[in-house]
C-alpha cells in the first residue's frame, strides 16, 4: 500500500507510526508532505521516508491520500492536489468538514472523512468515520485497515453521526485529561506530594476504564460497588452532583457538537 499524507503534524505523524508499527507499508511506501522545512526534517530523520513540500506531487501514485490538516487550511490543500487524483482513496481527519464539501473543493468522490482522537499517537486512539457511496469494496477496507492501525474504529453510514462523536470521542481527550488534571491538583491540596498523586490518579483512571471495559456493565453499576452508604466516596459524589458535575459534561459536550457543525466551509 502506497500512501501520502498531507500534513506533518501530531495526527500526521500518528498515521506513519502506526502504519509503520502494524506493517501496513515500508518506509519508502509512505511520503509526508508538509510546508514546515523542520517538520520535513524531523519525519524523515526519525522514520526514514521520503518528504516533500509540494502537495500535488506527494499524491502522484498513492493509493491512498491522508489529508492531515487543520480545519481552516484544509481548503486550500485541496485546491492544490484536486487536479493530480486519479483514483485514489482519499481521507480527510479534519474536524467538521462534510463529505459533501470535501467532495466538491476536490472535485472527487473517493472520499472518506475520519475523526481519531489524541490516543491514536500510542495506538490507542478512536476514531469515527464514514464515506461516499463510490468507495470500491477494498477500498472501504483500506481505510478501515489504515484507521484501526491507530485503535479502534466506528464506522457510520449516516454522516450526521461524525460531528456527534467529535464532540464525544474526538474531544474527549481534552475532558479526562482536564478531570486527571484536577483530581491531582485535589490530592496535592490535601497533602499528597505531586509525583504521588499523579501516579495515583493515572493508574486509576487507567484502571477504571479497564474494569469498565471488561465487565461491559452500565457506570452507574460500578459506581454503586465503588460507594458505600454514609462513606467517603458518598460524600464525594454528593458534592460532584451538587457542582452540577454532570450538567457541565453534558453542555460542554453539547456546545462541542455545535462547534464542529459550524466549522464546515460552505
């Protein structure tokens, strides 16, 4: 499998070492264009293939065509590589972009538009995605195989599901990593030294998901087994609950989705 991807950033560089880790392509299979002459550096230092600052040429024999840009960049990206796609696989990992703007700024329907999160740099990530109706049988499963390379992948046939799940998953990072944030800061407060209420705090939060993924139960359930009548994590939650902790997940969550609806450009 051939592959450019268009953009050296973090999630540009989450596709190549994934790729790289779960044997999809060699080095010389996959080129990285970027405009940042340090970026170029780095990636072709750090894993050996070939860089290149012109977009259109990157794309010239790919199979597939990574688009790892930022939102507000993504349209002028793709007025440069329009003219140079021939039968390419193309998927787009930019927030809130529609199928049907990517499609018409490329002039094209080989398109997928995908939304991994932070994760995907340790193979760990989420990632939401959909496509046209045009894409060929292997190519569906060329990007399924390129997006589960990072973790784990939902596909969606309805669209209107990816904003949904960037609000979710996509974002979602942010969240814990705010609530991991807090909860230190909570045990440095009450006396606890940095270095070990950090490793407290991760190990639970680690921990927690783990239990919650193996014993497939609703959280409310473990949250019971974990709370005890009158104790010390009844006492917690009461003052989460009173914070309106809930509440502020739900409407953070909710303006997040509202966001990645209006990023599309019309």
């Amino acid at each position: 499998m051939k592959v450019a991807i268009v953009g050296g950033g973090t999630m540009g560089r989450a596709v190549v070492q994934s790729m790289l880790r779960k044997r999809l392509a060699g080095k010389q299979d996959i080129i990285v264009s970027d405009v940042s002459a340090q970026s170029r550096d780095y990636l072709s230092k750090k894993y050996g293939i070939p860089v290149t600052a012109d977009n259109s040429q990157a794309v010239i024999g790919a199979d597939a065509v990574v688009l790892a840009v930022k939102p507000q960049e993504l349209v002028a990206v793709m007025k440069q590589i329009a003219g140079q796609l021939k039968s390419q696989l193309v998927m787009s990992i930019a927030a809130g972009i529609s199928l049907e703007s990517l499609c018409r700024h490329l002039d094209y329907r080989l398109v997928v538009r995908a939304m991994p999160n932070t994760p995907a740099q340790v193979g760990k990530g989420m990632t939401a995605w959909t496509s046209t109706g045009e894409l060929s049988g292997p190519q569906h499963e060329m990007a399924r195989s390129i997006l589960a390379a990072m973790g784990a992948e939902q596909y969606f046939a309805d669209e209107k599901y990816i904003d949904m799940a960037t609000a979710v998953s996509g974002s979602g990072p942010a969240y814990v990593f705010l609530f991991i944030e807090s909860l230190i800061d909570a045990g440095v407060h009450i006396g606890l030294p940095r270095s070990v209420a950090s490793k407290l705090v991760i190990e639970t939060i680690v921990g927690s998901a783990e239990v919650m993924k193996k014993m497939a139960v609703h959280p409310a359930e473990l949250k019971n087994m974990v709370t005890s009548p009158g104790g010390t994590t009844a006492e917690a939650l009461l003052n989460l609950e009173m914070g309106g902790f809930r509440s502020l997940i739900i409407n953070a969550v909710t303006a997040a989705y509202q966001k990645a609806k209006a990023l599309d450009s019309k």
